[in-house]
C-alpha cells in the first residue's frame, strides 16, 4: 500500500457513534475502520456501472430502514448504558436496567393491546386455597 492521504468528511452525531461502535467491534480505531469500509465499497462497485448521484441518494428499501431503526435503537441501547455504568457503577446500572426492562414490558404489553383476560390474570396474585 503506499503512502495514505487525509480526508475530511462530515456526518451527524448518530453515524459517528454507529461508526464508533463498529469499529470498537471489529477492535479497530475509527480511521481504519471507515478507511475499510471505503475500500470494500470501491472494490464492490468497481465491477459494476456506478449508480448516478440521484440513484446513490436514493431512500433505502423498507426492510433496510427496519435494519436501521433497529440497529439505531441498539446503538443507542449500548452507549447510554456504558455510560450509565461509568456514572453510578455497574450494580445500580444492573438495577435501573431491570427496573427498565420491567416497565418496557408493560408498555410495550400495553401498546400491542394485551386481552383484558391476560392483563388481570397477571396483575392478581394466586390464590393459595
């Protein structure tokens, strides 16, 4: 390989921490990371006619924006809880992150609209008799 030139580019917050946490995955600093990225796409699209500048902006598939939001959510998921632990310790975030789970299940109980059955059967303690 020769000589490495700099580039500067910009993206949001969010794709930085998405890039962020791949990176750290693959046990790579962010500058490689991208750097391999790039390569991988050139080397992918070489073969083929390059797309024109409105088709490579085009909005991705439904099922892609699915990935994405859900990948998002898990992004998100694991920062916040990284530094939570960093901030009040690993046992108290343990603890708010079962407190967190349990809510999450009731709401997301409550917005898939659970049987009224189900939702009382749960909520009353078993009898003993």
């Amino acid at each position: 390989m020769g000589r490495l030139n700099q580039i500067k580019i910009g993206v949001d917050a969010l794709t930085e921490a998405r890039l962020t946490v791949r990176a750290q995955q693959a046990g790579a600093t962010l500058s490689e990371y991208v750097r391999g990225l790039i390569v991988r796409d050139l080397s992918c699209t070489d073969d083929r006619v390059a797309p024109s500048a409105d088709e490579s902006l085009a909005q991705p598939p439904a099922d892609a924006l699915t990935a994405q939001l859900l990948e998002l959510a898990l992004v998100t998921g694991i920062l916040v809880r990284a530094q939570l632990a960093q901030m009040v310790g690993e046992d108290e975030a343990r603890n708010l992150e079962s407190r967190a789970q349990v809510k999450a299940a009731e709401h997301v109980k409550a917005l898939l609209g659970e049987p009224e059955a189900e939702r009382s059967s749960d909520s009353e303690p078993a009898s003993t008799s």
